[in-house]
C-alpha cells in the first residue's frame, strides 16, 4: 500500500523513475522494485532519501 501511494504521488509529481534515481542517488532498479512490492524491499535509509527528492518538488 506504501509502496503504491508512492508511485502515485510520485507520478503527481511529474518524476519519473529515472529522475528520481539521479536525484536521490538510488539505482533505478531499487525505486522500480520498491514500487512494485516486489524483492525484500528498501531500507529506511533509503526510502527517507526518497521522499526528501519527492518532498523537494513541491
């Protein structure tokens, strides 16, 4: 649910994966997987740089 909420802001946004990623310093693959709910997830570290990117777009 987490996860979903994310992308859908994300997408609000205007940023895409890709963005996000060069921003954040997160490999694309870790965002895309952490949108889908899919592999062990992401740690908290990672998911507060995360938001900062997505907080800082506002």
């Amino acid at each position: 649910m987490l996860a979903q909420r994310f992308r859908d802001y994300r997408k609000r946004m205007r940023l895409t994966q890709k963005e996000l990623s060069h921003k954040s310093g997160l490999s694309a693959f870790t965002i895309s997987g952490f949108e889908k709910g899919s592999g062990t997830g992401i740690t908290m570290a990672s998911f507060i740089k995360l938001l900062s990117v997505i907080i800082s777009f506002q």
